[in-house]
C-alpha cells in the first residue's frame, strides 16, 4: 500500500509540471495573439501597444480552455517519463505498489486540473472574451467592413408592422447588443422597404433600439441619432440564436438552457458545451490513462520514441473525435449528453483495458 508522503509526492510532481506546461502554452499563445492583433489594428485610431497586451490577455484564457486537454496529456507524459528516468517508478515496484497505485495521484490531480477549469478558467475565459468583443469594437468604431451575407449571423423577426431581416459584424453582451447591425424591412409584397444600418442595436423589452442610424428608403438616405422598431423577439431567443456558447459562464448554462426549452427551442448548442464541460474532468482522467500506457515502460536508454509519439497521437485522435461528436450533438443529430461523454468512456475503457493487460496480464 502505498504511504500518504510517497502519494503527496507523486501528486505535486504531476501538479508542478501542469503547471509549467500551462503558463508555458500561456505565454506562447498571448506572444501570437498580441503579435497577430497587431498586425492588423495597428493602424487604426487609439490603439496602443497596452490596448493590444490587455485585450490579448483577456482573450488568451479562452484559448487555454480549449488546450486543456492537451495540457493534461503532456503533462501527463512528462510526469511519468521524469519518475521513470530516475528509477523512481521502478523503486516504487519494488517496494510492491502497483500502477494503479502511483497512478492514482495524476488522475486525481487531473481531475482537479478540470474541476479548477470549469469553475475558474470557464468562467474567466467567458468574462476575458465578451470584454475583449466590447473593446475591439469600440476601437473599431465602424470601420469594419461591410456585412456579409456569408460571415455575419442572421436573424428574422415577423411582427404586425411586417417582417425584418437582423444581421451584425459582432454579437456582444450574449446576443443582446449588436455592433455595426444592419436591419432589412419587407413590406406585405415581399420587397425591401428599407435598410437600417446601426452602429449599435440594443434589444429592449418589445423593441430593438437602434443607436448611430442610417436609413436607405429607395434612392434617399437620411441620418438618425437614434430609433426603435418593433420585436415579438425575447433576450433567450436571440441568445440561442446569435450567442456563442463559449461566452456564456458554466453556471449560467443550466438556467439558459432551461428558459430556451421553455420557448420551444432546442438550445443543443448550450446543451452540448454544459455536458462538454461536465465531462471534462473525467476527459482529463482520461488522457492521464492514455499517457499512462506509454509513458510508463523502463527501458535503460530512455523511453521508446515510437511509443511516446503512439501517445501523441492516441491523444490528438481523441481530440478530433470529441470535436467531431460535439459538432453532431450541437447540430441535433446525437444527443448532447452522449456526444459529449462517449468519447470520454471510450478513452476511460481503452485506458482502463490496456493497463490491466499490460500490468495484471
């Protein structure tokens, strides 16, 4: 059995080197997002080199979130090759504590790698992402190009003063402000009436409120500091709709969901991200077990390349799968509960089976 100080010992080993890769992979992706960003508003009116820093700072937890899996491969990996090297798993055989046994502080430490991600990165990365939107498009000011049919979201309204087609260059505030948003209006023939183009649309109770317009009614335009029209839209709507789920904090997930439901809608792109970041942690659990099974070989000049890069690649593979089987459950086609946790007992199975064959035969 093994001691409670030999555990503690496995266990920060494993916490010290996901540590280092984290804020490692931190500061690679902020040196690309701030050189990126810059690249490209450089130019532009009141930015700054401190603008650029804080908005990629705000931005990069979002990324992070999104490489977590990865993190707890590789340091996953790294742990075990770094005990093995230094005979350290092979004194531990030794003395006749199982793998199960020293592998029992890197699956608990990476379940809480996970918890830690969904309760404090998630809701960070939410937060860092819609802050950064807000800023980047005040910054731009409506310089912006146009809207496009093929990048902008869309959204249709029919009310009794006729039917309007929404679309916006940003989503900000979860689908409740929109930057420079352009307004179609039909009239009862089917043709277009008349184009509003908004710097800013509020949704309000029972009517969108337009800030900065410019009406194009045929051949005149006229400017307007400001108009409402009318919407039977409501704020769960147009979040389900326009909303990125990334943006919206795990706590406040459920609740969404729920409301969405209640209007009828099928709310599978929120549903999909809460049991995505549910069955996060045990992903991670996952992913220590999939090291595990080729990490943990001794051999006198060091481990296998051939193997280590087998565990690459089993890693990457459940990557693309979960990524594959979240787009199914947010298109309808799987339910989201079992897009998101089947890859996950996948991996725990072939983790769990390849251990048991290897160690206990």
């Amino acid at each position: 059995m093994m001691g409670w100080t030999l555990g503690r010992y496995f266990f920060f080993r494993y916490v010290s080197i996901t540590l280092w890769f984290f804020f490692g992979i931190f500061a690679l992706v902020f040196i690309i997002d701030f050189t990126e960003f810059s690249s490209r508003a450089a130019g532009l009116p009141g930015y700054t080199v401190q603008l650029g820093l804080a908005l990629s700072a705000l931005r990069v937890p979002m990324v992070m979130q999104q490489v977590v899996p990865f993190v707890g491969l590789f340091a996953a990996m790294a742990t075990l090759v770094s005990l093995n090297r230094k005979y350290e798993l092979v004194i531990a055989r030794s003395a006749g504590i199982s793998a199960w046994q020293f592998l029992l502080p890197a699956c608990l430490g990476a379940l809480l790698f996970g918890i830690l991600t969904i309760t404090l990165l998630n809701p960070l990365a939410a937060y860092g992402f819609s802050r950064a939107e807000n800023i980047e498009t005040a910054l731009r000011s409506g310089k912006s190009n146009e809207v496009s049919a093929f990048s902008a979201p869309w959204i249709r309204q029919k009310t009794d003063e006729g039917e309007t087609i929404i679309g916006a260059r940003a989503i900000l505030s979860q689908g409740l402000e929109l930057a420079d948003a352009v307004f179609f209006r039909f009239d009862s023939s089917g043709d277009i009436s008349k184009r509003l183009d908004a710097k800013r649309a509020f949704l309000r109770d029972g009517y969108w409120e337009l800030i900065d317009v410019t009406e194009l009614n045929g051949a005149s335009e006229a400017a307007i500091p400001s108009t409402r029209i009318k919407t039977n839209l409501r704020p769960e709507i147009v979040q389900e709709r326009l909303a990125r789920p990334e943006t919206i904090p795990f706590f406040e997930l459920p609740a969404k969901i729920e409301v969405a439901r209640s209007f009828g809608l099928r709310a599978n792109a929120f549903a999909m991200q809460f049991h995505s970041l549910v069955a996060l942690p045990p992903l991670l659990v996952a992913m220590t077990l999939i090291a595990a099974t080729v990490s943990m070989r001794f051999e006198r000049m060091g481990q296998s390349a051939t193997m280590i890069l087998g565990g690459v690649v089993a890693g990457f593979l459940l990557y693309v799968i979960s990524v594959l089987v979240k787009a199914f459950g947010t298109a309808g086609f799987v339910p989201p509960v079992i897009a998101a946790w089947f890859p996950v007992i996948v991996a725990l199975f072939f983790g769990v089976t390849f251990l048991l064959h290897k160690e206990d035969g």
